[in-house]
C-alpha cells in the first residue's frame, strides 16, 4: 500500500465535491495519481484548460485515421503496428479471406477486438463465430486462425510477455458491469470437426517479434475435447452494462474491462447522461500524470469529440492536459438527448508507447489545433 501525502482541503472558490457544482463561469481540472485511483486535486480555472493558441513539442497529442490504412494481410503478423513499449502492442489487422495458416502469439495473450467483419474464429479450443464489437481474448500459445465471411478489421491488443485478467470490481460485485457466465468459449461443434483435415498445414508461431513456421501433415486444429479454467473467451461490446450514476461523472477507469501488469483496457458503451443539474455531463478536463491513454472509436456519435469518426485512435501522452473539445464546452451541464451514442476502446499504459511510422503516414497533424479554444 502507497502512503501518499494525504491532506483534503479546500482553498478559495472551489466545489466541495469533484465533477459538480461547480462555481459560475469555471472550468474543473483534476490532476490524480495512480490513474484516478489515487489522491487527486480539484483546480477551477477561469478559461479552459486547452485553451492555448499555439503548442509545441513532443508532448503534443496524436490521432490517427484507421481508415486509410488499406494493407490487407492474411496473417495477423503482417499486420500494421501503430503503438508499442515493453508491456503492449496495439496494431490494426485487415484481412478479407480464410487464413492459410494458424497462428500462435509466444510472446503474450492476445486481445481481438472485431471493428468490422464477421466470420468464423477457429483455435484449439473449438470454434466460435465472430461478428463486429467482439473482443476475442486468446491466451498466450493458442493456435487460432479466422475464417472472413465479410471483410475484417480488427484491433490487436497484445499483453507483451504477460497476461489479461479480470477487474477488481469492487464494492459493486463481481458480476457488475458483466457477469463472466456472459463470456463464450469455442465448442467441439460439427463445424470445428469438419475442418480437421488430413492435408498439410502451417503454423506461424510468433516470438520477440519473429515469425517461425512450422508445417504439420494435418490440421493440428484436431481436438476433440478439453477441460480446464483457460481457454480463448468472447464478449461483445453490446454486453456490456456500464456503471453509471446520475449525480456524478465517473471517471474512465470506472469502465475497465480488462487489465494486464502494465496497462488496462476500458470500453465505452451507450449509458444515461447525468440527471442531477449541477453534474458535469462531458469528460472532465485532467491531466492523466502516470498513463498514456489511448482510444479507439468504433461506432456512434463521439459526444466529447469534433472530427472524430469510427476507425480513428488518439493517442493523448501522460502530462497532456485534455478533456472535452471546445464544441462541447456548451453540453457541460445540459445535453440534448438523454443518453449518450459511443461505442469505444481505451487502452491506459502505465509507460509512454512509441508511435510507429506507419502510424503517423496517417495521422491527422491538426489534432493538436482541434482543442483550441473558438475564437
């Protein structure tokens, strides 16, 4: 347990209670330790915190336009890294067809997040069916492979030399936000048995980065039954039952769905605004001190963003201060319907991640200029 320096007080003009009530014509930034779990400050500014008419340097904040990626690869080690450091990879993978190899991650679990496409998934395990706003979670040395009804695009969220496990949900229960009977397992069906061919087949077995092939006389997809408490698990986002509270703007990390040592991945979903008038109703302005937040916009209207659209991933490095863009500024404490229309994943890493080359040939350079405030 941390033993920070611990002293509530409040100074000044200044709510007592953070994300509400705020005093007239000022704008809350918090800055907290440990990801918003730990001690945290309130500050009411009289401008808002992104309010700057020129930024420079490498701190500034990323966002990168999926769409116009447009590789297609059949196997998920030829797949475009955006993102990386010591303890995640995150690349995007297209891919249109039925994969001619297996393929194994030695180098940690992976996470499959299904942004377009449907299809059959085919591992160890058995077989299940994936549709868009699947997350796939493989467990580190899986043998896997995708069948593509209709085209993919797909996140891959790899757990370098690690694993994913479940939250500590807390005070709210293990079965609050999903219950893991909502989590799918592969099943030994008709359809997995009928793939099990006698004809020659290659794995392609990924370790610190580089690829192996090994090629069997058979498909080693050939299980005929399993037992145990690891195995390959699917849960799409529209599962999901997301906290909510009506006086109060929870914070990001309220809605992780998975963690690994070195970062946690969150998920947005549709959820009530706040009802309670003098509840902030948009993100609230902070400077995140301890992680690099990423996020990827899969569906539905971005209510705290301009000129974001599905498919696109920012990436905001930690000490940047961000929040809501200016447009949303109005929405503070009135929104115009009565729940939000977002679909998205937040990957939050514990160490700065290095951005790849392919990922900045499509970044937006005006991102920066988008937080500006109107003139």
């Amino acid at each position: 347990m941390k033993r920070y320096v611990h002293f509530p007080k409040v100074e000044g003009q200044a709510s007592r209670q953070a994300h509400a009530d705020l005093p007239e014509g000022t704008y809350e930034r918090e800055i907290s330790k440990e990801g918003f779990f730990g001690p945290a400050a309130h500050l009411y500014h009289r401008h808002p915190p992104t309010g700057w008419v020129d930024f420079e340097g490498p701190l500034r904040p990323h966002a990168f336009d999926c769409t116009r990626l447009a590789d297609r690869h059949e196997s998920p080690w030829s797949a475009t890294e955006l993102l990386h450091n010591a303890s995640v990879r995150v690349r995007f993978w297209r891919c249109e067809k039925r994969m001619p190899a297996l393929a194994r991650n030695a180098d940690g679990d992976e996470l499959l997040f299904v942004h377009a496409g449907s299809g059959e998934f085919f591992c160890d395990y058995g077989h299940l069916t994936f549709a868009a706003g699947d997350y796939i979670l493989i467990p580190r040395g899986t043998m896997w492979r995708v069948e593509c009804a209709t085209p993919l695009a797909a996140l891959l969220i790899e757990a370098t030399n690690n694993s994913y496990r479940l939250p500590d949900k807390g005070l709210v229960g293990p079965h609050a936000i999903f219950d893991a009977a909502m989590l799918d397992t592969p099943r030994i069906d008709e359809a997995f048995k009928a793939q099990q061919e006698e004809t020659a087949w290659r794995l392609e077995i990924k370790r610190r980065g580089a690829v192996s092939t090994v090629t069997y006389p058979f498909n080693p997809l050939d299980a005929v039954g399993w037992h145990g408490d690891l195995a390959v698990a699917r849960i799409n986002l529209r599962d999901l039952r997301p906290l909510m509270s009506h006086r109060y703007h929870l914070p990001p990390s309220a809605h992780t769905t998975f963690v690994s040592d070195r970062f946690v991945v969150c998920s947005f979903v549709p959820r009530p605004f706040e009802t309670d008038p003098g509840a902030i109703k948009v993100p609230f302005f902070h400077n995140n001190d301890d992680y690099d937040e990423v996020l990827f916009y899969h569906a539905g209207n971005f209510f705290s963003r301009d000129n974001i659209h599905p498919g696109m991933i920012t990436l905001h490095p930690a000490g940047f201060t961000h929040g809501p863009h200016p447009k949303a500024l109005k929405n503070v404490l009135t929104q115009s319907k009565p729940a939000t229309d977002e679909y998205a994943v937040m990957i939050d890493t514990r160490d700065a991640l290095e951005v790849s080359p392919a990922a900045t040939s499509v970044e937006w350079a005006g991102y920066i200029d988008s937080w500006k405030s109107p003139a």
